[in-house]
C-alpha cells in the first residue's frame, strides 16, 4: 500500500501529552480563581463593608470614646482594662495614623457623640477593625476549605455573610471585636486540622492566650475544642496515661485560666469578671428580640441538613457565656452573639462539606 507522509509543518502531539496540557492548564485556572476569590473575600468585599459602616452609619450606643483622652478613661476602668492587646494595637494604629498623615474618615455627626472627638483617632478604629475584618475573613476562607474547592455555596456565601454580620454589627464601636473574631477563627484552623504536632499545639496555645487578652470570648476556643473532640476527650484512658487529645485541652485551658487570673492579678481592681448586673435593665423588647434572633439561628442550625452533634455539644459548653450575655451584658449588641454564631457556621459547613462528600462517594460506587 501506498504509504502516507503527513502534510509539510505539521506534527503529531501524543495523545497523553494532550492530556498534561490540559491538566496543566485546568491546574493553573483552578489556583487563578482560588486567588481571585481569596482577594475577593479576604480584602475587596470586608474593605467596602467596613467603610460603609464608619463612614456611612453613625453609632447610636458608643459615646465619649472618640478620642485619646475619652478612651483611656473608658478601657482604664473596670472589666475593660483587662482588654489589653485591643487597646494597645488602637493606641498603636492612632500613632501611625499621626506620624504618617493617613487619610482619614469620620461620620457626618461625629462631635455628637464625643464633643472631644479627634478624627484620627475615629479612623484608628476603622484601619484597625478593618485589618482584622479582613484577616478573620482570610482564615475561614481556609477554615472552610477554599484552597481546595471552588464551591460557592460551602465557602463564598458563608464567608460573606459572616463578613456582613461581623460589619454591621460594628454599630458598637469598640477596639477588640474584629481582632476576637480573628483569633476564633485562627484557632478553628489548627483544630479543625487535626494535626497533633507539638508546633500545632504550641500555635493553638498562643491563640489562647493573645485571644485573652483581647477579651473574654477565648473561652469559646476551649468551647470549640472539646466539641470537635468530645469522644476522645471523654474517652477513659486505657493506662495512667492520658492520651493527646486530653492533654492538649489540659494545656490550652491551663493557658486560658493563667492568662485571665494573671491579667486581674497583675492589673487588680474591681470588677474583675463583669462591669454590672443588668438582669431589670435587660427585660425590654430590645432584648427579647435579640434572643429570639440566636434562638432562630440556633433552631435553623439544628432542623436543617448536615445538623451534627458537635454543634449540639458547642452549644452545652458555651451555656455560660449565654447565660452571662443575659445577666451582665445587653443582649441587644448583636456583636455579643457573634463569636458564637461564627463558631456554629464553621462546624455546620464543615460538617455539610463532609456529608457532601459522603454522597459522592455513594454515587461513584453505584456509578461503578
């Protein structure tokens, strides 16, 4: 037979050489967009949230804390000064905003709210919760896995709905808000990673102990850790010894409990765990909404799909600090419920993504 040469500048590609093209470029697409979305999620959308919120919103709760003088006579005093690292990160920033000519912000009726108002210092607490705003939405696009998946639904919405919540519900305008949620966030990532490593415990007992001297919401990292791992913190151990798991929750509450006394103990003072009791002042309409609000939440979470028993468990343990939003503080800054509702989507997504993933599974094998 007569025998056939291919036409002159033309050439033959293997068939698998096709194929590492294409996965190449399917590779190089897929992290394209991982990092379009991290910019998205982590810095465009928390940006023009907060800006919305100090520029365009005017507080109708914070007041005479606007300026140098008025916040250190405020965080000075009572249950607050036990906020340090908040407190010395504003001071930090108003500095840098100083010696740097930052541009600044400041609503329309600032000098309403504090007749000393300095509009450097006002915009101290914008950079500053900004910042952190966008940090806290950087982890839990890790937390919720967006480095492995493009999965809206499971990661973009969540993301962005945490993000507006957190935002808006800066109409209390305090310095420590944001930088708790990062660190919440922050310790969900290396416990939800599950690696028991001693450089993994000692990053998680660091988190503890900067969360605490933010404010008193760390507890809910302890809160978080036992739920994810309450069967085998629970569990009897099989010798004199306990096993890793134990002894890592022995460690992170020890750095808990250190940290908070050592903090009363070297700083002293009165009202050394809560300002007031406020349990007359909280029975209003306002503060019945704000239960009802978690309560809906917390009623969503459990009816829907993917509901886990690690939610329930995160919901017992965190019974103090709901309760002591009740008793001791106004239920009504939906701020308070925040780190709660934040921990909550993580677990509820994250179980979600696993029963997801347990539904492929099922289908490849009836596809097989």
């Amino acid at each position: 037979p007569q025998r056939r040469y291919p036409l002159s500048g033309t050439s033959r590609k293997p068939l698998g050489s096709i194929k590492l093209i294409s996965h190449r470029s399917n590779t190089v697409r897929f992290y394209v967009n991982v990092l379009t979305r991290l910019l998205l999620l982590g810095c465009v959308i928390p940006l023009t949230i907060s800006t919305m919120v100090y520029e365009g919103f005017t507080t109708n709760y914070t007041r005479y804390v606007f300026s140098q003088r008025g916040f250190e006579s405020q965080y000075n005093e009572g249950i607050y000064k036990y906020r340090v690292l908040g407190k010395a990160l504003l001071l930090k920033t108003y500095r840098v905003i100083k010696h740097y000519e930052i541009p600044t912000i400041k609503p329309q009726f600032l000098s309403l709210l504090d007749e000393n108002a300095d509009r450097k210092f006002y915009s101290a607490y914008f950079y500053m919760n900004t910042i952190f705003l966008c940090l806290t939405s950087i982890m839990l696009f890790f937390v919720l896995g967006g480095q492995k998946n493009l999965n809206f639904i499971t990661v973009d919405l969540p993301i962005i709905s945490m993000c507006f919540l957190m935002g808006i519900t800066q109409y209390v305008v305090v310095p420590y808000d944001t930088l708790s949620y990062f660190f919440l966030a922050l310790a969900a990532f290396f416990i939800i990673s599950s690696r028991q490593t001693l450089w993994n415990t000692m990053a998680l007992c660091f988190v503890v102990v900067s969360a605490t001297l933010t404010r008193e919401t760390s507890a809910l990292i302890l809160a978080l850790y036992f739920a994810m791992n309450y069967r085998t913190i629970l569990a009897k151990p099989t010798s004199l010894m306990i096993n890793q798991t134990q002894r890592d929750f022995f460690l992170i509450t020890i750095c808990y409990i250190s940290t908070y006394v050592g903090l009363r103990y070297v700083l002293g003072g009165a009202n050394v765990i809560y300002q007031d009791l406020r349990i007359l002042e909280n029975i209003n309409p306002l503060s019945l909404l704000s239960i009802i609000f978690f309560g809906s939440f917390a009623i969503l979470v459990s009816i829907t799909e993917s509901a886990s028993k690690s939610v329930l468990v995160l919901y017992i343990v965190s019974l103090p600090y709901i309760i002591s939003i009740v008793l001791i503080a106004n239920p009504w800054e939906i701020r308070l419920w925040i780190p709660i509702i934040l921990l909550v989507l993580i677990l509820k997504v994250k179980a979600a993504q696993a029963h997801e993933i347990t539904e492929q599974g099922v289908s490849k094998q009836h596809a097989a």
